[in-house]
C-alpha cells in the first residue's frame, strides 16, 4: 500500500547534498546517476519527490528521442506528473511551509507575456516545462519548483493523486474550454491514461451520459469504474453507429479525441450533434488529417484545440477531494526509481495490462 494521511512528516527535513537520479543519456538507455541536490533562490521550494506518473510524453522521448520539435539533445531527466513533501524553502516563500505535501503543476511560465496576463499561461512562448528538453523532469529524488506552481493536497490525498492532477487537468481543461454544461452527453474517443481521467474530469462537471471508445477491453473496463456510461469496443462495434444509437441519432453535445488518432479524430468530428463542440487533445504523428469541411460548417460544429492546461490545479484538487473519484484505481504498476528503465519498459509495452505506471523515487510509503 502506499501514502495514506496517517502518515506523520516530520517538520524538519534533512536534506542530503547529493541524490539519485534517473538519467537518460539516448532513447532506450536510462541510468542512475548521482547528482548535486538543486539549491533554491528565494521564490524556490525544494521537494522532496515521492510520487511520479509515467506520461505517454516520457515513453515518447525515451522512444524516439523527440516530439515533434523538442528534441533531445542531450541527456535528460524525465517525469512531470509528480507531487512530494516540501524539504527546504527560499527566502521570500509564503505559499508553503517546510512538511507541507504538495502537488507539483509542471509548466513554470514568465507571468509577464500577454498570455500569461490574459490568464492563458499555457500559451506563454517561455515556459519552462519538465522533461520537456532542455529541462529536466522529476524521475530524482528532490527537485526544485518556483512556488507559485506548487499546490498544498490535502491529507486524505494520496501522493499517487496528486501526482494524477497533471492528466486529470487536461480533462478539466478540455470540459472548460468547451464550456461542457451539467447534464450534457459527452463521448471521449480513446481511454489512455488522459482520455481517463477526463471521464472523471466530464463526470465532475455534470455531464450525465459518457461514452467511450478504445480497441482494449481492460481499458473499457477502467472506464465504467471511473463513470462512463456507455462503452464501445471499436474492434467490435462501428462507434459512430453505436453513438447515434445511444443519442437517438442526434449525436452527442461535446466529443474528446484523446487517443491522438486520425481515425478517432474523424469520429469523434462525427459524433458531434448539430451546433455541437469537439475537444482536440490528443495529438496524431501527422501533422495534416483530412476532415469533412462541409460537415463542420454545415453543422456549425466549434472546434476546439487543447494544450496542457491553465488555472486547473485547485479545482482539480479540490474535486478529487470532495467527489468520489477514484483515480488510484488507474495504478496498474510501480517501481522503485532504481527501476525506472524497467518502469519505462512496462509502460511501452505492456498496454493491454497496464493502464498508469508509477515511480516512487524516495520509496513507497506504507500505510
């Protein structure tokens, strides 16, 4: 078992001057490594990392050694889905206090571009973004984050769900740029680790009918725990037809491609009712996909694209304290992060059992 809120921090943290570190040096070639232990300037927290999710980004670069054009150059840290305990805290820090568990929101934006200002810091051209290259992510034992992107968990929440606040954000992110309304139908195409946690996501925000795609019957099975209604085995079932179906042929109110799917894509577009929204989340290896133009604008269909997230954290926390959502029911797999190439592997190649895959790099905490 893992982190629970009977567990006791101590107050005083000490902080070694060297840690371990899960270094990839090219794709598929991961050590442990011994490096300095980051030192913080004065809006700087220093945490001690205990949870860290494995990202479909992660095994993309350990992979194929870039996305799109952010390519690795060097060697790497990865990980940024990842939450821990604050160990030491810069001057002018108020936020958090030394013990404090918190969860970690991996971009670090300027706060000064016109983005930032309009609230849309996801957008920000000088984000600094973890096991994004050039920087380094949290496969470490401590890691240092400015404090205003650091955000206090409650006690009854798990390190592992706090670390689940970086997919499940995107889900909420997608429900609120789509103004997704209480009561809506919603289908979300693809059930990777994001597509989800935007069940949950849609879930909280009211929606009341969730049908889902994928072509894996486990990854179905994960979903109906999380709150879809309806699920469609796409290797089983035409799900456009299973949709109309559903919504007695009007189709549904708000559509998420999340596999990252052309084929999903163009079905999620046909999926959408008359005045309906699509959520763009997933990204394809292409960057060209036909769509039927003339279904969009003869149906006034709102597209929407989405990246990262924004203003999310709190709400994410607080709906994951306050509502029964289960997201721990996702961790199929952990490690050590001596073991974090094997975690990698598992994650790679393991996607009929494996649904999250997680990275404990200061040990698992027992109950």
């Amino acid at each position: 078992m893992t982190t629970k809120s009977t567990v006791k921090i101590a107050k005083k943290i000490e902080v070694p001057t060297v840690m371990k570190a899960a270094v990839m040096n090219k794709p598929f070639d991961i050590e442990i490594q011994e490096i300095s232990v980051p030192q913080v300037h004065d809006d700087e927290v220093l945490v001690k990392v205990m949870a860290v999710g494995v990202c479909g980004s992660d095994i993309h670069y350990y992979e194929h050694g870039k996305i799109g054009r952010y390519v690795v150059e060097k060697p790497i840290i990865l990980g940024h889905e990842c939450a821990g305990i604050v160990a030491k805290v810069g001057e002018n820090v108020t936020k958090v206090k030394v013990g404090d568990r918190v969860a970690i929101e991996p971009g670090i934006t300027c706060g000064r571009c016109e983005y930032c200002k309009e609230g849309r810091y996801n957008l920000c051209p000088d984000v600094q973004f973890l096991a994004t290259p050039p920087v380094n992510g949290a496969f470490v034992q401590y890691i240092k984050h400015r404090e205003d992107f650091l955000f206090p968990i409650p006690d009854e929440l798990s390190f592992e769900e706090a670390a689940l606040v970086e997919p499940f954000s995107v889900g909420i992110h997608a429900a609120k740029r789509s103004n997704l309304k209480p009561g809506s139908t919603v289908a979300i195409m693809g059930m990777g680790p994001v597509g989800l946690t935007a069940i949950a996501a849609v879930k909280a925000f009211g929606a009341a009918n969730i049908i889902v795609t994928d072509l894996e019957n486990n990854r179905l099975e994960a979903a109906k725990k999380l709150g879809a209604t309806h699920v469609i085995n796409v290797l089983e079932q035409d799900p456009n037809e299973e949709i109309l179906k559903i919504t007695n042929g009007k189709g549904v109110d708000v559509a998420f491609e999340t596999a990252g799917n052309p084929k999903a894509l163009q079905s999620a577009l046909k999926a959408v009712k008359r005045g309906g929204k699509m959520a763009i989340v997933g990204l394809p290896p292409q960057d060209e996909i036909g769509l039927n133009v003339p279904l969009i604008a003869d149906n006034e269909l709102d597209i929407f694209g989405i990246f990262r997230y924004s203003n999310t954290y709190p709400q994410g926390i607080e709906f994951l304290q306050g509502q029964n959502i289960e997201l721990k029911s996702l961790i199929t797999d952990r490690f050590m992060l001596e073991e974090t190439k094997e975690a990698m592997e598992r994650a790679r190649l393991n996607k009929k059992a494996s649904l999250k895959v997680m990275v404990y790099p200061n040990g698992m905490i027992k109950e």
